[in-house]
C-alpha cells in the first residue's frame, strides 16, 4: 500500500459563530460512504471543523477523511 500525502481543502472561520451549533450527522471514527458517485466510494471521518469553505461558501461542519 502507497502512503499518500494526506489533503484538506481550505477553510475559514464564519465570520459569526453561531451559540448553538447543529447536531453531528456522523461522529468521528464513523466509516461513512458516498452514494451519489458511481464508485459508491467508502473513508473514515478522521477530524471535524465548523467554519465556511470557500469554493462552495458554505458554513457548516467539514469533515476530513481518509
């Protein structure tokens, strides 16, 4: 098995925080799957962040994955 270099796009803090943050969709460690591709490809969430994303401007949690 290759290593291979370990890449998280880039994110930034939303400019307000809200006081309540939504409910988690799924924990960390949890084995998650991506049904709208053709590969129906499989990773393990590994980190979580709340905070805006800047190719798609959207503030929510982001997960990293491996």
């Amino acid at each position: 098995m290759q290593d291979r270099p370990l890449i998280v796009s880039s994110v930034s803090l939303p400019v307000q925080i809200p006081e309540f943050l939504p409910k988690l969709r799924s924990p960390l460690g949890q084995n998650v799957g991506w049904s709208c591709v053709p590969s129906r490809d499989f990773a393990r969430i590994l980190g979580i962040i709340f905070a805006g994303e800047g190719s798609v401007r959207a503030t929510g949690y982001h997960y990293a994955i491996a």
